[in-house]
C-alpha cells in the first residue's frame, strides 16, 4: 500500500525505533523522520531502558505467545541477541497456593508454551513444592510453605533493555533512511479546526499535518506516527483508553561471590505479587514489582483541534528520576525475605518508578486514530512491549498498511468505549497478571 512520502515517527523507544526499522525496510524511499525529545537514544528515562527485560514466549493469549515466540527467535539466533544482548537464562514461575489467579494465569501461559514445538522441550513442570525448591536451592533461594507449584522454561531469558535500544538505533543508522531529530512535541497540527464529517459518525474528523515543537519549530508531515508511550496520553486524549502507571524497580548490591552464586539463576517471577528477580548485573540484583500501579494525576488541556478550547482532563503524567515509595520498597522487601531472606536486610542501593504505558486489557495500542486521519498510535506496552522489538515493526507497519491479521487487530483497534468512559481514567489494567492495590496515587504514599 502506498504511504504519503513524509513520515514523522516520534519517540524513540521500542515501538518508534522497531517500526522505523520496518518502514526503512518497507518504504525505502519515504522521508522518514525519528524526533525524540531526550537528548540520547537510548533515553535513560523511557520506559524501554533498563539493567534488563525479561524475553518469554510464555503468555496467556495465544495470539501474543505466538508472536513473542518468534522474537525470543531473533533475541536467539540472529544479530538481536548477540554481544550480551540477550542472555537464556530461563524464567521460573511460581504460584502460591492462596492465589488462585496467578495460579490460573501461570497454567494458560503453561499450556500456550507447551503447544509450541521449538519451545516446549525446554520448559520444565514443576507439580510439587518440592520440585521448586530443587531449582531454586541451587541458587541459594529458599521456598516458603506457601509455593504449591510452577514451572521453569528454560528457552526465556533477559535482554540488556539499554544495549538493545542502542542496537535497534544502529542498525537504523547503517539504513541511512532514517533523519533522527532532537525535540520535544508540544502538540499536534490540525490542517483545520474542522474538517470533513465523518458519513456515519456525528464525530468531527480533523486531519493531521504534523506536530509543533516546544521550541516553535513546526514539522509537517503527510503520517505522524505517535510512539511516545507513558506521555501519550498528554499528546491526544486517551482517558479511558490508556494512561501512565508507575511501576517499582530496586536494586541492592550484592559481593562478588554472590554475583557469581547467582548469575546463572533463572528470573523468578511470582504472579501472585507481581514480583521478578531478576539474575544480577555487575553486583547489582534487580527486584521489580509489576502491579496496578501508582497513578500519577495532574490537570491538563485536553489535547484538541480546537486550541483555543479551555477544557481540562485530569490525566496520570509520568515524572522521571522518582524514588520508589515506601509502599514499593515494603513490596519488594517482603517477597526478599520468602525467597532471598539473607537479601532482605539489605539497603537499597537505588530505586526507580518506572512508567508503563497502560491499556485496560494490556494489549497494545496499534491503530490509526479515529477522529484524525494522518494521525497513527503505536503505544499501550502495558508493561510486556519490550521483548518484541525485533519484531514489533513489521505488525505496526502491517496496521498502517491496513494488512494487520485480523486477530492482532481486533487486540489492538481503538476500543469502542461508552461515553463516560472515555471521560475518566480507568483503576487499573486487568490482564490477568496484576498484583497489589488499585487506586493508589503516587502523592498520597
Ligand atoms: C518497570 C518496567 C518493567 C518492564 N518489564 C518488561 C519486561 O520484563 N519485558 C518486556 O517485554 N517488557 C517490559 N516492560 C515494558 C516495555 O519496556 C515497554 O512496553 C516498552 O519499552 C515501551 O516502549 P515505548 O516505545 O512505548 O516507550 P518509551 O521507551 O518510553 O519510548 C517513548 C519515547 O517517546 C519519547 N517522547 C515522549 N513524549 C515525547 C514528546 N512529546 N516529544 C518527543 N519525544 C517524546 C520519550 O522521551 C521516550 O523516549 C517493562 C516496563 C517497565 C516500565
């Protein structure tokens, strides 16, 4: 399908970098424009950068296990994966007995996994308490009474989250198709404040021409694709749709004898609360909490064509360089002291909240824009967007094209919300693998 000849992506995490590379590949001779606002990609304080990300196949939706399986075959076997990129170590699921949920969640990732001929001979059941305390013992992690069960693949593993943007920009790079620019987006361009009317809709479609920087440097642009994940919701209204989480990360260091103890262990990841360990990176242990979430709300313009419209939202804006509240650090230090007691004590060498960009379901946020042709979204990671990298691209640009299978489509599509809906954020995602409270708010705790 043909595609207007100037192509604005912004933002240059995962979803902007992986379908850059699909589009260069694609449409060689588009212009192609990358803008990201932070000075460096990889941007320290996106969402897809870190210490580490885990790489699984193991989902609850077949559609999602599918297309995650064919990744975590370019993080194994091609130039993804290699110079430390990524590292299989295995992911060890564990399910408590009072948590039915989890429980259930780990049994459908469990039979998704084992469907797939080059992943199962690699995933170990473990039916019994017992069994869990023999992998886990090996790494001097102990198994409290209330484990009952779970199973460890042995084909997932982590990717090095900083080195792997750092690559996907590289080979972006060597392409020579892409122009990176540095700014910040402060809206988006409307060719006029009304448009056409929709034949079917009473809705108003306004096109889009581009964006304006916060420096007054207008970019015009015949597609602009919005990869900017947590701060998206500030650049078009999502209420409703998607929004910001905080999520906690923290880190203790660790001596190098217990480096070496535990870095060979498979991540440890618990459904029932949320929490991963992750296997250590030069004498720091990763212990992160993937949860509701902590809603961060501010008031704000409502992103419109109409600019000079004086109507406000009240949306979760991500903040960076935040600590971990005591809340989180509590969170993590609890599930320290059932597996790695002799951790627990330990001061925090550092904490981060760390901004996932929410959908109800947590399925991504792959479509053109309803109300603004020209105008596409490639956000909603929910916590789960970065182990797709190598591959993300080529299903977003497929939406673009509007050659999407219609499974990922009907996953990704702009939700059909009822009207109150779409005024309010929503509590928290339900994906089914969600720990903690809902509701809580980042200036509250
Ligand atoms: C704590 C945590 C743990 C996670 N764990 C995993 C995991 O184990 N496995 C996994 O697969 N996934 C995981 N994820 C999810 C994954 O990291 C995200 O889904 C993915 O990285 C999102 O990529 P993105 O491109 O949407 O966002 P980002 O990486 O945040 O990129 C968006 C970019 O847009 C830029 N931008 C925003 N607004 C503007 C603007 N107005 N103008 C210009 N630029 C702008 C930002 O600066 C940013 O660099 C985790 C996420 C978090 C937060």
């Amino acid at each position: 399908m043909a595609l207007p000849h100037s192509i604005l992506i912004v933002g240059g995490g995962v979803f902007g970098l992986s379908t850059a590379l699909s589009l260069s590949k694609r449409h060689p001779t588009s212009q192609i424009t990358l803008i990201e606002s932070s000075p460096t990609i990889p941007n320290p304080y996106g969402s897809s950068v870190d210490a580490s990300r885990i790489v699984r196949a193991d989902y609850t939706h077949a559609a999602y296990a599918k297309l995650a399986a064919a990744a975590v075959q370019c993080w194994r076997s091609t130039e993804w994966g290699q110079e430390g990129r990524y590292t299989e170590n295995g992911l060890l699921f564990v399910c408590p007995n009072n948590a039915s949920s989890a429980e259930q969640y780990v049994r459908m990732c469990y039979k998704n996994v084992m469907r797939m001929e080059d992943e199962k001979e690699k995933v170990q059941d473990l039916p019994t308490r017992a069994d869990v305390e023999k992998v886990l013992s090996r790494y001097g992690a102990e198994t409290n009474n209330n484990i009952i069960r779970g199973y460890v693949n042995w084909g997932s593993g982590w990717s090095d989250a900083e080195a792997g943007v750092r690559f996907a920009r590289k080979k972006l790079e060597d392409t020579g198709k892409v122009v990176f620019k540095t700014g910040n987006v402060e809206r988006i361009l409307f060719l006029g404040e009304l448009g056409q009317r929709d034949v079917d809709s009473s809705r108003p479609l306004c096109e889009v021409k581009g964006v304006l920087l916060s420096d007054g440097t207008i970019i015009n642009a015949g597609l602009t694709i919005l990869a900017t994940g947590a701060w998206t919701p500030q650049l078009v209204d999502l209420r409703g749709i998607a929004q910001a989480t905080g999520q906690v990360i923290t880190y203790i260091r660790i001596t190098d004898d217990e480096q070496q103890r535990l870095k060979d262990m498979p991540t440890i990841l618990n459904f029932a609360t949320g929490v991963a360990f992750m296997p250590p990176r030069n004498n720091l242990f990763k212990v992160s909490r993937s949860s509701y979430g902590y809603r961060n709300p501010k008031q704000l313009s409502i992103p419109a064509a109409n600019v000079d419209s004086r109507e406000v939202m009240e949306i979760s804006i991500p903040e960076v360089g935040l600590q971990v509240p005591p809340e989180g650090q509590g969170a993590c230090r609890k599930a320290l002291k059932e597996l790695f007691p002799w951790l627990a004590d330990r001061p925090f060498h550092n904490t981060r909240i760390c901004w996932y960009t929410d959908t109800r379901k947590g399925d991504f946020l792959i479509t053109h824009h309803p109300d603004h042709p020209n105008l596409f979204l490639a956000t909603g990671g929910s916590g789960h967007g970065y182990k797709f990298l190598p591959v993300l691209g080529d299903k977003i640009v497929d939406a673009i094209e509007g050659k999407l299978e219609p499974e990922l489509q009907e996953l990704w599509k702009w939700p059909n919300l009822i009207e109150n809906e779409q005024r309010i954020e929503f509590d928290g995602t339900d994906d089914g693998g969600r720990s903690g409270r809902k509701g809580m708010i980042l200036a509250r705790l």
